[in-house]
C-alpha cells in the first residue's frame, strides 16, 4: 500500500489537497491520505466490478426467487457504500504499520528463472493462507454471539446479486479481510503481487455472488465458485471458504452444491419456455 500511498501523493494529493507544511511521512497525514484513497478506490472497484457482472453476467432469472427482496439491488448497494468509509477507517491502524515499512513487503524484483519461480511460488502461498484463514474467519462469525451482531446483516441476501459482494457489516469485511494482511507481516512478498491478488480477490468476491455457475461442474467440488457460495447464502453453516472447498471438507462444513445447481436448471428452463 505504501507504493499507491506514493503515487497518490506525487500525482494528487501534494500538489492539489495538503498544504506545503504538511509532510508526506506525517502519520496524520498518512492516515488521512489512506481512508480518501481506500475509500475511494474501494468504490470505484466495487460499482464497476458489480455492475459489469450484474449487467453482463448475472442471471436476472434469480430475482424472481420467492426469497429475493423487494429493492434488493438498492438495498445490497446503500449497505456496502455506507460501509465501506467505516471499513477503511477500522483498517487504517494495521495498514499504517504496513506503509511505514513494519510488513514485510518487498520492492526488489529478480528477473530471473529463480526470482520469477520465488514470486510465483509466494502468490500460491498468499493464496493457501488466505484460504484457510478465512475460512476460519467466517466460521467464527457464523457462532451465535457473533452471527447476530456482525454477519447476520450480510446474509439477509439469501439470493445475492453482485451487489451483495460487500453489503455487510463494517466489522465483517474487516474480519475477513485480516488473513490478506496478516500475511505480509508473517511471509514476504513482493508488493505488486499482493496489490494484484488483492484487486483479483474483489472480482472473485464479486463472481461468487453472481448466481452464474462458471466453474466446469467437474470443478465445482474443488473450487468454491457461485455454486457452493450460493449453498452458503440458502443454508448458512456450510461451504465457509474463499476459493477452495478444502477446509470446508477438512472441517466438515461441506455441502455439495446440488440444490444451487438445480435451481439454476430450472431458471434456464424457465428462460426457454418463456422464449
């Protein structure tokens, strides 16, 4: 983040926002600068990604399930873009640590057979460790002292268009978003990786709400694309995890995503008919 923070201020917010006697390296400042821009940026990604998906993706033949919210799309949207500035703002502490060199994010780049297998090698590793960390995350917030507070708001949309991506609760998304900063200051990384599966990571959550089962059915047990995450929103304690359906299975909480997939049948039926 301190790469974007950099850039951020070359290009806008020294030249056009602060005055001259405020620093770049004042951690007021700083943290000014970070909730503007993860505000923002935040909101960009989130409308263009749910909009793209929702206009070109998304089965509309979904909203007329008897679960599916009047005004939903309305509703998923006002929730996620009142929660994002209170997201940002509860995440500033632990990415403040990060900008001011505590992680262990690095710049250097050995553009060789070795340095390219080294990065490789970490995003698979970011991608395991993040996997199994939110795993975890969301199960926790699936126990009952937890749920009703903090995660209950988000799984209000059993039927979730891309919308509902990042409708939920503030302490929610910051949750399980720990697991992607916790591992810069276990592993190293390099920043551009992270940055670029961290900005892949917002279309996955985007696409698993779409209702379009993309994943080749062969896959669906092993990746938990819409299919299982759909099983999620209409059952709540089953297919917890962010990519794969390992932890699901090691911990047990694995539900084959057969109803989602019939239900998606038949709205395809009920498509040809209508024609």
């Amino acid at each position: 983040m301190d790469l974007v923070l950099h850039y951020a201020d070359e290009w806008f917010f020294t030249p056009y926002f602060y005055p001259e006697s405020w620093k770049p390296d004042d951690i007021y400042r700083q943290a000014l600068s970070l909730e503007i821009f993860i505000t923002v940026s935040t909101y960009v990604i989130y409308l263009v990604l749910a909009t793209l998906n929702y206009c070109l993706t998304y089965d509309q033949k979904l909203m007329e399930h008897p679960q599916f919210h009047k005004n939903q799309v309305r509703k998923e949207m006002t929730q996620a873009l009142l929660s994002m500035p209170i997201m940002s703002a509860i995440s500033i502490p632990i990415v403040l640590l990060e900008v001011r060199g505590y992680s262990r994010l690095y710049g250097e780049f050995e553009n060789s057979f070795i340095g390219w297998l080294k990065e490789i090698g970490s995003a698979i590793s970011l991608i395991m460790f993040t996997d199994m960390g939110v795993y975890w995350v969301h199960r926790l917030l699936h126990y009952k002292w937890v749920y009703k507070y903090i995660h209950k708001s988000h799984h209000k949309w059993k039927v979730p268009t891309p919308f509902a991506s990042h409708a939920m609760h503030p302490v929610d998304g910051v949750a399980q978003g720990l697991p992607w900063h916790l591992y810069i200051f276990l592993f190293p990384i390099h920043k551009v990786v992270w940055l670029v599966l961290f900005f892949l990571l917002n279309i996955w959550s985007v696409s698993i709400h779409d209702g379009e089962f993309q994943v080749p059915d062969k896959l669906v047990p092993v990746i938990n694309g819409a299919a299982n995450h759909t099983i999620h929103h209409l059952y709540f304690d089953y297919n917890y995890g962010q990519y794969t359906t390992l932890w699901d299975r090691i911990g047990g909480t694995y539900k084959a995503a057969s109803h989602a997939t019939h239900m998606k049948n038949t709205n395809r039926s009920k498509a040809k008919n209508d024609d």
